[in-house]
C-alpha cells in the first residue's frame, strides 16, 4: 500500500500556531480584569451595572457562536481564529476610550462576538492538529490559554500597580498580540477541517445513534462547560472586587485572585492529559467539582486574604479539563456535521458566561459579594451532578495503552 504523502505543514508547527492562538485569546481579556475596579470608578458603576455590562460579551458571544461552524466551512478554522484575534485585540483596546455605560457595553457585545467565533475557530484547529498527532494533546492547548491568563492578569496587575494609563496599556498589549497572531497563522494545516476527519467517524456527518440522545448528549455537555467558565467567570471578573473592597486588599494584591485560580488551572490542563488517560474524565471531573465547593466554600466561611486565593486555586484546579473535555466529547458526538459540535457546546457555554455577571453582580448588591461568590460553589455541584454526561475511561485507558 503506498505511503500517505508528506503534510504540507509541519503538525509540530501547527501545534504551536495553535498553541499561540490560545495563549493571546486569554491575554487580551484577563489583561483588562485587573483594571475593572477603575474602569467601575471612572464611569461610577455599581456592582449590577458593571455585571450587566460584562454581560455584554456573552450576550455578543450567543449572537456569533452558531455562525461559527459555517464561517469555519467556508474560511477555515485558522484563518477565522488568527484574524479574528487581531479584530479582538482592536476591540479590547477601545475599552479604554469608553465614555460611558452604553459604550462599555457595546465594545464587550463586540469583544464577545468575535471571542466566540475565535473560540470555536482555534478549538477546530486544535482537534485537527491532535488528529494528526494520534494521540490526546487538547488539553495542553487549553493549559496554554490558562497561562496566558496568567500572563494577562499578571501584566494588568502591574500596569494598575504602576499606574500606566489604560489607553497606553491596552494599546499594546493589543499590537503585540496582533501581530502575534498573523505570523503565527503561516503555520496553520492546510485545507478544509473536514480533511482530518476518517470517512465514517463521529463527527463526519453519519447518523449512528439517535439524534435524541445525540441533543440530551450535548445538552448535558454544554451544562458541564457552563458550570465550568461559571468558575473561571466569578473568579475573572469578581476576584479583584471582593478582595480589595470586602477584604481590603492592596491594588495589586487584589489581581492575584485571578492569577491563583488561573495558575492552578494552567498546571491542571497541561497535566490533564495523563490523569485523564489513567482515571478518566468523569471521575477527573466529579473530583474536581468536589474540590470546588469544598475550596470555594470553606474560603467564604472563614474569609481572609490568603484564604480567598486558596479558594480561587482549588477552584481553579477543579475546573482545569471540565471545559476541554466538554468540547472534544462534543465534537466526537456522532450524526453531527464537522464543527457543529463544538458550535453548539460554545452556545451552550456562552449562556454560562452571560448568566454569571448579572448574578453574581444582583446577589451581590443584596446580600454582599461575598454570598454572591457561593454561586461557585453551586457550579462545582453541577459539575459532580452532570460528569455522566462524559466517558468512564479513555479510549487509551480502555485500550490498555
């Protein structure tokens, strides 16, 4: 039988592309959150309208997301995810010249739209590149997007800490990673995404179990991935809030929340794979949704600063492959077209994200945001509840591999 020719590009290559693409994709938001508490002062928010305007984003994001899978069809998934960054970046940096609410809310409605379609676009690349690989790497991309949390808010950190001007800030954060992007995309696979799918296989189009249990599957998907963003959402956007005005924490101080739960979450992902092949999912996920409302809810009881950031690192490492996991379950669901998986997953996690600010922001101008953060701990209990939802063992696992 004669051999398959030689790949256009590299997959090592296109790992790191696509390595790059979700490194800036979590740079350009987390790079931000740390300045939330002046961008509220400067426009003289209160915690439920700062939260309504957050929810701009994935208000924005539910608009674009089911759009995504056609585009990627037509464009291709690399092409969608690199300059859909580069339209990111440009809208991330206008938050600094927002005037007032409206306009706040509209640049996030943006910033929302074009993240979901970077979301889906830099997943279906990703799934592509460990089809190529033969074995699970999806994960590691997904710890790279967490450090590059990590990075972002650990530059808005010193940014608030040094007192650099927003615009100046944003702005280059938002070149830099521009330009990131683009170069990054001349490594990119070639073709259509289709081309990495077996004849045949889950996700090809063949319908090889009822379409019920096909949407109860992806319901029960999308659940887990919204309970999964709920906790990496409250600690994004309410970390620095609850720190420095419920804890008196320092400026810079108050940036860390966010830095913990970030950190804890890259070391899970990049780790994810092995556990995962050993124990599987499910059980990665019913522990991690344990330690969840158990961090979360034992740094509530008994508040304090270095408390609260053990709480937002365990929680951090709960979620770590809960939303991974959600979309490579989803895309390997059969009787679905190529991408619509994952489509419908990032609809279903963008009702997580909008549902999470307002929230969390009404509970908290009612009772404080401290009862308002116990909506965390409700997600980790979600996420024990619906883990049946995703496979007992790994294929590798099961296999004896």
């Amino acid at each position: 039988m004669p051999s398959a020719p030689p790949l256009p590009a590299p997959p090592r290559a296109a790992r790191t592309a696509v390595g790059t693409w979700f490194f800036l994709n979590a740079v350009l938001y987390t790079n931000l959150l740390p300045r939330l508490p002046e961008l509220k002062d400067a426009l003289q928010l209160s915690n439920a309208a700062l939260g309504t305007a957050l929810a701009a984003g994935p208000l924005g994001a539910l608009t674009a997301a089911l759009w995504s899978a056609p585009l990627i069809r037509r464009l291709g998934s690399g092409r969608v995810a690199a300059y859909g960054l580069v339209v990111l970046a440009a809208a991330m940096t206008a938050v600094a010249a927002v005037p007032t609410w409206p306009a706040l809310a509209g640049v996030l409605f943006l910033a929302g739209a074009v993240d979901a379609l970077v979301d889906v676009a830099q997943n279906a690349h990703g799934l592509r590149v460990e089809r190529r690989y033969g074995r699970s790497i999806f994960h590691a991309f997904h710890g790279l997007w967490s450090l590059g949390a990590v990075a972002g808010a650990l530059v808005g950190s010193a940014a608030a800490g040094l007192a650099v001007p927003l615009p100046w800030h944003l702005g280059a954060v938002g070149v830099l990673a521009s330009l990131t992007a683009v170069l990054a995309a001349r490594a990119m696979l070639p073709g259509a995404d289709e081309d990495d799918r077996a004849p045949g296989s889950a996700g090809a189009g063949v319908p090889l179990v009822p379409r019920s249990r096909t949407a109860l599957l992806l319901g029960a998907l999308g659940l887990l991935a919204a309970a999964g963003v709920f906790v990496e959402d409250a600690g994004a956007s309410w970390s620095a809030l609850y720190l420095r005005e419920d804890l008196d924490a320092a400026p810079a101080t108050a940036g860390l929340g966010l830095v913990a739960l970030q950190t804890t979450m890259t070391l899970g992902r990049l780790t994810g794979d092995r556990v995962v092949d050993r124990v599987g999912q499910r059980a990665v996920t019913r522990s991690g949704g344990v330690l969840i409302a158990v961090g979360m809810g034992a740094a509530l009881a008994f508040p304090s600063v270095p408390g609260t950031l053990a709480g937002f690192a365990l929680a951090g490492l709960g979620a770590a492959t809960v939303v991974p996991a959600a979309y490579a379950a989803a895309d390997r669901l059969p009787g679905l077209p190529p991408g619509a998986g994952l489509s419908m997953i990032n609809w279903l996690l963008r009702v997580g994200l909008l549902a999470s600010p307002p929230l969390v922001g009404v509970v908290a101008d009612a009772s404080g945001l401290r009862v308002g953060l116990l909506t965390v701990v409700a997600a980790g209990v979600v996420m024990v509840v619906a883990s049946g939802a995703l496979a007992a063992r790994s294929r590798r696992a099961a296999a004896g591999r």
